[in-house]
C-alpha cells in the first residue's frame, strides 16, 4: 500500500475491525513509516478459498 502523502511502501496498520453490519469489508488504519501520515482503507474480500484441514484415503 502506498502512502497517499509520500507514496513510500513502507506502512504499518495500526488498527484493523470490520466495517458495522458489512462483515466482508475490513477497515483499516495505516500510517507511513516515512513521513508519518495517517489513512484509512476499506478492504473488500475477494473471495475464499477452501484449505483442507485433514487428508483421509
């Protein structure tokens, strides 16, 4: 993720919970390493995927 303000790659996410009564958006709180700028993300699940958790056969 780029910084809107810099555009260094360098981010960490300070917080991270999902957005009310839409459980597959995930909001997030970033901020820049670089110049220390604060934004925010909604993130929307793709989709899934099945991992098998046991192998019988």
């Amino acid at each position: 993720m780029r910084c809107p303000n810099c555009g260094s790659t360098k981010s960490i996410v300070k917080e991270k919970r999902p957005v009310k009564n839409k459980p597959e958006i995930t909001r997030r709180r970033r901020e820049c390493l670089v110049c220390k700028t604060r934004w925010t993300t909604h993130e929307l699940l793709a989709g899934k995927v099945d991992i098998p958790t046991s192998h019988t056969g």
